[in-house]
C-alpha cells in the first residue's frame, strides 16, 4: 500500500514538472517564427508559435497578373505550409518535454 503511495508522489511530481515545463514553452512559442511558402516562394507567409500570421510576402509578379483565384490559391498553401511545420515543431518539443511518453489530453494545453 505504502510503496504505491509513493510511486502515486512520485507520478505527481514529475506531473507537475512537466506543467512548468509546459507553461514556459507556452511562453517561448509567442517568440519563435515558422515559415510556409508556395509557388517556388512567390507567396511566403511567417507565423509564430500560437499561430498568428507574422508576416506575408507576395512576389510583386502575382499582383500584375491580376489572377486572383491563384493568389488565393498559394496563400492557402503558404498558411498550410506554415501551420503543418508549426505543429512538428510543437510535437518536438512536447517529446523532449515528456520524454517521449504520450500525454494525450497534455498536450492540448498549449493551445
């Protein structure tokens, strides 16, 4: 009874370390930049961590041309782009944090 007592301190501890550990990547993410581009980068758009655009650059070229609906088309692929890296970078860190193991729901904390 008292050896699981401890292993239940033990489990908690180490919860509550990777809640610290958690809360500050949360604050580190506001700080790191992702990019996605599309159509060989005449479209580039920057996000940061939580996902809010940073920065989008179209190539003066696309503005000419007047062809909206390809425009749309690359931003889209752009934010996607961007969006898919942004979340490999976020199951990286997440790994390091856990040390691999599966955290399900955890991992919702970060947004």
């Amino acid at each position: 009874m008292f050896k699981g007592l401890g292993q239940m301190a033990n489990l908690f501890k180490q919860a509550q370390e990777i809640g610290g550990k958690m809360q500050q990547l949360k604050e580190e993410m506001a700080n790191w930049r992702v990019q996605g581009a599309a159509g060989g980068g005449l479209v580039e758009v920057e996000i940061n961590g939580l996902g809010a655009a940073t920065s989008v650059k179209i190539d003066p070229s696309l503005m000419s041309g007047g062809d909206q609906e390809l425009l749309e088309s690359l931003l889209a692929g752009a934010i996607t782009q961007a969006n898919d890296r942004l979340k490999e970078r976020q199951a990286r860190e997440m790994s390091e944090i856990t040390g691999g193991m599966d955290m399900g729901a955890l991992g919702n904390m970060l947004g």
